[in-house]
C-alpha cells in the first residue's frame, strides 16, 4: 500500500498559503478514495467536512495540542484586555511554542478581522509545515494536505464573499 502513498502524494498538487488550490478537497477525496484504505479515507473526509476523526494518531494529538495552545492564548490575551482572570477559561494543555505567543499577540492586536485571522492561519500553515518534517510518502503527509486544502477553501470563501450583503446584515 506504501506505494500508492507515493503515486498518489506526488500526482497532488503544491498547496501555499494565499493562493488558490489547484485542486478542490473533492477532487482531493476523490483521487484518495480508491488508494488508502478505507479507514483513513474516512479519517481525510472528516477533516475535509471539519468534525473531529476517530482517529488517535501522534499526528492528531500535536495538532490539537497546537490548537489548544494557539486558543488558550488568544483567551489569555482577552481575558488580560477585560482584566478578568484567563484560569477560568483555559484548556488543559501540555504544548508551548513562544511563535503562538507572538501570533496570538499580533493577531489580537490588529484592528483588522480579516488581517488577524490571516495571522492565525499562517501560523496554523507554519506548524503544519514544521509537522510536515520528515514525512514525504505517508498518511501524515495527507492529513496535512487535507487541514491545507481546508484552510486555503476557507479563504476563497471569505476572499469572494459579498462584503457589502455582509456588512448591510451586520448593521440590521
């Protein structure tokens, strides 16, 4: 089957981080469904479709590590500016990494919305990066794929989005 992993990671696409994905996570469902075992097509399609895989893996135990982490320090940020106590509001977290601190900072103290959620994302893509380390022909290099594909949709999305419907719908 570790073969596969190889016809199918180098047939895919490069994916960067605010540009348009030459692939869709359909297509990218798609050109996985016959070539992983079923188990971990299931595992890419509930990252694809944002609910939390069965699966346990090292992979999905840093990611999530990661993600507490990023949150847990947002709300340390926001608890600091409403001087409320952020222990209330904490995640139990084992992981640190003094970039989360910094993009969490500038992320929070940006005025712009659209500018911070970039920030976190681009940190989001740093980590995945840094995950990627090592891994050029396996499962890990999919999951990867597929947070990508997630994130980059995620942005077409906001990038083509009616802003003045949104505005008008704000203000209502």
């Amino acid at each position: 089957m570790a073969a596969h992993y190889i016809y199918l990671i180098s047939s895919l696409p490069m994916l960067y981080f605010g540009v348009k994905p030459e692939i869709t996570s359909q297509k990218f469902l798609d050109a996985c469904l016959s070539l992983i075992p079923e188990d971990e097509f299931e595992t890419l399609k509930s990252i694809i479709e944002n609910s939390k895989p069965a699966n346990s893996s090292d992979f999905f135990k840093q990611w999530f590590k990661f993600e507490t982490e990023l949150k847990n320090e947002l709300v340390r940020h926001r608890a600091d500016r409403q001087k409320k106590d952020a222990g209330k509001y904490l995640r139990e977290n084992e992981y640190w990494s003094s970039s989360i601190i910094h993009s969490a900072m500038s992320a929070y103290k940006s005025p712009s919305i659209i500018e911070a959620e970039k920030l976190l994302d681009m940190e989001r893509w740093r980590f995945l990066d840094e995950l990627c380390a090592g891994h050029y022909f396996d499962f890990e290099v999919l999951l990867i794929y597929a947070i990508k594909i997630r994130i980059l949709e995620r942005w077409g999305k906001i990038n083509t989005a009616n802003k003045e419907k949104l505005l008008e719908e704000a203000l209502n």
